[in-house]
C-alpha cells in the first residue's frame, strides 16, 4: 500500500474507473488480462467495499451522477449487495457451512484425494492454467472473477475436491474476501444455489477470455461426483428496531474489521464517547501475511482518519478474551453500545457472544442499519433477476 490512504485510494479508484473505464466495461469486463494488468478493464474497487471503506450505495450515487455509465457494473455492485442479503435470509447456509468445513478437512487427510487436494493447494497440478491462477492468488490477493469462476468449476467438477475447502482458500487469500459472496459464489459453481445448474468451465472459453495466454493444456475427465441438494428456509431480517443514539449520554460505538464506515461515526460523533474498533481476526480462518497486512492498512487508516477527526478511539482484541472491553465500559461508566448492522459471518459469530455478554452487565445494545440496505434486502428471498428487477424500481 502507499502513503495515500485506503478512502483516498478507493474514491480516486472509483473516479478513474468513471472517467476512463466504465463506458468500456461491460464490451471488456469478462477478459482476464493476467498480473500484469489485473485491472485493465474492471474498476478494482472491490477490496475496499468487501471492508466497508466505500460502500456500494456511495458507488451507485456516483454513477447516477456521472456522464458515464454502465448497466453490467451497476449489475455486479449489486451482486454484492445481493448476496449479502441472500445470506441473511437464509442463515443456515452458513452454519451449515462452517460445520462442514472442520469435517471436510479432516475427512480429505485420509482419502484418495489428499494428493490432489495438496497439489491444487500448492499449484502443482501439471494444469498450466489453474497453476498459474493459483500463484497470482497467493502472491496478489486476487483473480479475476472469471478466472476465480474457472478455478472453482476446475476444483470442484475436475478434480473432485470439496467446494468449501476451495471457498476456504479464496477466502484466506482474497483481498476483497466477502462471506456472503464468495461462500454463495462456490455454491453457485457446485450448483447448490439453483437445483440443477451448475457452472462447468470449458476450455474454449478459457482460451477466449484470458487472450490465449494458456494454449498448451487440455482439461483433465469430469469427476463424477454427486453434490447432494439442499432447500433452506427464508427467515426474516432482525432489522425493525428503531434505531436512536441517545444524546447527553455517554456512548460507545462498535467498529469490526470488515465494516469499516466512517460516515455515520461522524454525523453522529457529537453523541459519541469512544469508538472501539473490535479486532476478531484470531478466530478466523488462517488468513495469508498479504491478507493481514491490507487489513492491517484499513484498520491503520481508519483509527487515523477518527483521530483526524477529534474522535476518541481504541482498538482492542476480543478474539480470545472480552476483559478488555468490559473493563473500558465500566471504567468509563458506558452503559449504551452501538453498531452497524453485523452481518452473517465469522465476526458477527464473535460479537454476538460480546453482545451477551455486555448486556449481562447491564450495559444496553442497538444497532444501526441504512435505509438502503432495509428496503433491497426484502428482495433478497429470490433470485438475482427479481432483486434487480425491485432494485430498479427503487432507486431508478
């Protein structure tokens, strides 16, 4: 990272994407040009909304006020937004999720896949293609979306390896890593969001679409594998409160690593006493140095930019313990906490035992939720088409 800080960085991204690159987008967007151009013709913005430094509503605003534009990039904003509000919807996606994954670990050590599971982990599969996406992984941080869509359809239909273990490795590599998305995406690869339809990747249009700059490989045979269907039931969104920052009062609010917003902390910083930016990254999976090290950067340039600011903050680890934060909230005699809205993931697992736990100290907790987010997650209980289909009668 330079000197520039992240929402510096992400909002000139995104106005050189406005100016330069979306009225090309959607003729250019599927073509993977490979590490040395990553971004030639996608707007490189996704790291940044996947920690909340810029979020996709701030996107589309710009857009509607920009002389250019591009319907397929506002559609894969609202992917984003869309899969976020899929999950919520249907939680047991990830409970089920996380539970599958020890067990997928431990069951591969002793099966006759382990040696394919650990040469597709190391790149050392002898296909030239997916060797390649796997060293631009690991040593960037990211992959193109369709070349993350040919690794998945490779992992999960070639080489017959578990599709959470993949989704596990993207997730630990991925700058952008995003729960909701990239565990939904691997499931739409394995053909687990829609009964029936799966995505195999052909390659033909791994020739066409990264420039023919692998033409000397050949796909291995189709696994035969039966990845059983599930149909999860829709539950409501925990999001009818009414949501008030009681003035006068001595108020904290609560910052997670991957949200982190700072237009509401200061429109409201006035009420605000203590920001307590709440690191939970222990208890996640082993995330890469590259991964650690951006979101090491973001949470620098957030405490930087409350400073900035004049708002009072401190970063505390909660991962294995809450003694520090329940000893700040009783020193500073805090009885009323306050959030964003968590969303479905590891950290909202880690903070709503936190939440428990406060609350079992008579300390109060609200969170806030935008008005964006309220109105297109109640669309979120079918498919992509009929959110966008909403989406559009909303906001355009």
């Amino acid at each position: 990272m330079s000197n520039i800080d992240v929402y510096k960085k992400s909002n000139n991204i995104l106005e050189n994407f406005l100016h330069e690159k979306i009225s090309k987008y959607s003729q250019y967007r599927n073509f993977d040009y490979g590490p040395k151009y990553p971004h030639k013709a996608v707007s490189g913005l996704s790291p940044y909304i996947s920690k909340g430094i810029i979020k996709e509503e701030y996107i589309l605003n710009k857009i509607n006020n920009s002389k250019n534009s591009s319907d397929k990039f506002i559609q894969e904003v609202l992917w984003r937004t869309y899969w976020k509000g899929w999950l919520e919807r249907h939680k047991e996606v990830w409970l089920d999720y996380k539970d599958s994954i020890k067990l997928e670990l431990d069951n591969i050590q002793d099966s006759e896949l382990a040696e394919k599971y650990e040469q597709a982990i190391n790149g050392k599969t002898k296909l030239e293609p997916y060797d390649e996406w796997i060293k631009q992984l690991k040593n960037t941080g990211y992959l193109h979306n369709h070349a993350r869509m040919w690794f998945a359809s490779i992992w999960i239909h070639y080489f017959g390896l578990p599709w959470q273990l993949g989704a596990k490795l993207f997730y630990e590599h991925l700058l952008d890593a995003d729960i909701a998305s990239n565990t939904l995406s691997w499931r739409w690869v394995a053909g687990l969001q829609t009964s029936g339809k799966k995505y195999i990747a052909t390659r033909q249009n791994i020739l066409k679409f990264s420039l023919s700059r692998f033409n000397s490989f050949s796909l291995p045979r189709l696994a035969d594998i039966d990845i059983s269907f599930k149909e999860y039931k829709l539950n409501e969104i925990n999001y009818s409160n009414d949501f008030i920052l009681e003035p006068n009062k001595k108020n904290a609010f609560l910052v997670v690593e991957n949200n982190l917003d700072i237009n509401f902390i200061k429109q409201n910083k006035d009420n605000i006493f203590i920001v307590l930016l709440l690191k939970t990254s222990n208890i996640k999976n082993n995330l890469s140095p590259i991964s650690k090290n951006f979101q090491t950067r973001c949470s620098i340039d957030f405490i930087n930019l409350c400073k900035q600011y004049n708002i009072n903050i401190k970063k505390i680890n909660i991962s294995k313990s809450f003694s520090q934060c329940l000893k700040i909230l009783k020193e500073e005699k805090i009885f009323n906490t306050y959030s964003d809205y968590i969303t479905i993931g590891f950290e909202k697992d880690i903070i709503t035992k936190l939440i428990t736990t406060i609350k079992s100290h008579n300390i109060s907790y609200n969170f806030f939720l935008s008005n964006f987010y309220k109105e297109v997650w109640n669309f979120c209980n079918k498919g992509f088409f009929n959110f966008k289909k909403n989406f559009d009668k909303l906001y355009y």
